[in-house]
C-alpha cells in the first residue's frame, strides 16, 4: 500500500453539498491520525516510533523544537508560562490481554477522559519509573502546547512557521552561540548563532542563559524561513526558544516506547481501544473511497473469534461481538501473499484486530459491512531501539 498522504485523504473525505462541515473536521483529523499510524509498518526498516507524537508537515518556513536531555533535577523559578504536569497512579492490574494497565490521575496534563496506559509484553517497571515516563509525556505535551500557542503562525501559508519536533543534546553554548547533537534528526544544524530576543526557560519560567550547560537536556525551537510561501530554498535557520526538560533523554525518548495508550474507541464508548502500531490488512493500494458525510466514524478493538472467508468476527473489551464482512478474505489474502513483509506475522484465532468504519449513527454498530469500512489492521508491539522482528500484541 503507498503511502497515504494528508491531502489524499482530505480529498477522500471532503463533503457533497451543505450542512456537513460541523463533522467534516473531526471525521478526516480522526481517519488521517488512525492511517498514519498504520503506515509506520509499511516497511519494517523504515519504522519509527516519533508516532508518539504526530508532527504536522509543511513544504514552507517552519520552526523546529527539539527535545534535549538533561540530567539536572535542580528547582528553579515557579511556573510560569505553563502549569507543572503532575502524575498519580492510583492502580496496576492485568488487563483482558494479559498486559499490566494502570489507572492514572493527572494534573495540568493533555490526556483525555477514561485514559489508561499499558505496558507492553515483557515490559516490567516499578511504579516510580511508570510515573516518570507519564510526567515526561506530560511535560512535553505542555512543552508542545506552549510553543503551538505562542510561537506558532496559523492561518494563511507564510515564509516561516512552527511545528513541534525531535531530540538531542547540548554540546556547546556560550553567549553567542548552541551547538546540539541531535540523534533523531541528524540533518539539523548543529550550531546556531544566539539571538538577542530568544527565550531560555526552565520549569516553566523564563530564565538567564547562564542557567544551561554542556549536557543539559532541553527542547529548542528552530525558525527556519523558506524562499517562498510554498517552501523552496532554504534562506536562514534560527533559535527562538530553549527549554530545559526534568529528566533524562531516554524518558522522552526510548521509554517512551514501553508503554501505550488506551481509551474508549471512537464511537464505541464502552470498549477500549490501543494507541499502537499495527500491520495493515485492509485496503492494499486501492483508492481512497468517497466518504459519506452523514456517516460518523467508529473504531472498534478486540481478540478474533471466528474467521469464515471474507466474514470474521472480533470480540470488544466490553465483551460485545462485532462481525465483519470484508470484499474479500483479507486474512487469507495477507497470510499468503504479504506476511513475509511484517516478519511472517500471520493472523490466527486469538489475534487483536482494529476496525475502522463509517456508519449512520442509528445503524447496528457490531454488524460492519464492507460498504462500511475504511481500515482492518492486525495490532502489534514495537519497540523503538530494537532491531528485532516484530510481535503480534
């Protein structure tokens, strides 16, 4: 399957005729989040697991935050700029799938209701280690939104703009210049010029650049301004912003990696469903279909019961039985033809399987037809770091 752009499945999902833009917006940012997730396996060597945090694209001028890791857990100025994240793990229990899911009270975090967080097969932490990998997701997340609201240029294209970014580190810094190391994108510059009106922060607050060093971990924001609104030559490259994170690298980073969100599925409420990666098994390669912009899109998650052709059936969380009939046996089709792809990862009885489809509301939501669907996937874990074949859930 080729890669499915941003603008491929605006197209698919545009609405005919009026009075559908109120569920335009949500429906394509849902269908294009849930295919981007999917594409990060389209080729095992190219996996990456930066999905943790969706990054918009531009062809023009953008500005670039880099996480940098630090190893200080020194106190400085109060919060300022943003509120302190702070995270409570009320519980850890075995789920349904034998994985070990906490129950988890936030403060001042981006995380929505009914939330919880898994670790993934073999992954064993103590409370104390879960509880700072959370706060660094929470941290990076208020990090992201500070930058989104303050830095940012919406609105119509321009020459310079802002997005969220990678990681790195602090090698040099003195009153004119910063040079970073950055692992996760080697093609930035790696030293900048100071400019008189950037922004060092830690914890939140604005602070004196003689408060970094050599070694300190912190998110820095490049300005990047392009030719042309569209993109083209790249004309200057910039520091706005630096902000020293809380802990080290590895908790924004790699550890990352060794937990996963769940919530309620989209529109089905009463089951929950994994933010994970995963191997496509439906569509491979065909157009994107219109959409029906009176149809809602639901996601449902579950273990496959039974497998008869083109129609098999996934049990949800709740315990709820959906059946779904396919245009074709995509199972088979995927085991013979496209398994040697994903490391001879095959679907069996047993296997968790997430179903994306578009429904009218009033329809019976756990019988999908193939007129139905958008996305079958087959859900599995992945550790960024790890060479290793890839594992079904």
């Amino acid at each position: 399957m080729g890669k499915i752009t941003v603008e491929q499945a605006i197209i698919a999902s545009q609405p005919q005729g009026s009075g559908v833009f109120s569920v335009f917006t949500t429906k394509t940012l849902h269908l294009i989040r849930a295919r981007e997730s999917y594409e990060l396996l389209q080729k095992k060597h190219t996996r990456n697991w930066t999905r943790l945090w969706h990054l918009p694209k531009f062809a023009l001028a953008i500005v670039v935050v880099v996480v940098l890791a630090i190893a200080s857990g020194t106190a400085y100025a109060t919060y300022i700029l943003w509120p302190k994240p702070a995270v409570h793990i009320n519980n850890v229990q075995q789920n349904q799938f034998g994985r070990q899911e906490a129950v988890i009270d936030f403060e001042h975090c981006h995380v929505g209701k009914d939330t919880s967080y898994e670790l993934k097969m073999g992954v064993n932490l103590p409370p104390e280690e879960l509880t700072k990998i959370l706060e660094a997701r929470c941290e990076r997340a208020q990090i992201d939104t500070w930058v989104d609201r303050t830095l940012m240029t919406h609105g119509d294209f321009t020459k310079v703009h802002v997005i969220p970014g990678g990681v790195g580190t602090i090698t040099h810094i003195d009153e004119h210049t910063m040079t970073i190391e950055s692992p996760n994108a080697p093609d930035l510059p790696a030293t900048h010029t100071i400019p008189t009106d950037i922004q060092f922060i830690i914890d939140g607050s604005k602070v004196d650049r003689m408060q970094f060093k050599v070694g300190d971990p912190a998110v820095y924001v490049l300005r990047n301004t392009y030719e042309t609104e569209r993109g083209g030559t790249l004309l200057n490259t910039e520091l706005v912003a630096v902000v020293k994170l809380n802990l080290p690298l590895d908790y924004y980073t790699y550890k990352q990696s060794l937990i996963t969100e769940r919530k309620p599925c989209y529109g089905n409420p009463d089951d929950s469903c994994r933010m994970g990666s995963a191997v496509p098994l439906y569509p491979r390669g065909a157009p994107l279909k219109q959409l029906d912009p009176d149809n809602q899109l639901f996601e449902i998650e579950g273990k496959l019961l039974t497998h008869h052709g083109a129609v098999f059936t996934i049990q949800g969380t709740s315990g709820k039985i959906y059946t779904v009939t396919a245009p074709y046996d995509v199972i088979t089709d995927h085991n013979a033809n496209y398994s040697a792809t994903y490391d001879n990862i095959k679907v069996a009885v047993g296997d968790v399987l997430k179903v994306d489809y578009l429904q009218h509301t009033d329809a019976d939501h756990t019988a999908i037809s193939s007129r139905d669907l958008s996305d079958i996937v087959i859900v599995i874990d992945l550790l960024e770091g790890k060479d290793g074949p890839l594992y079904k859930y």
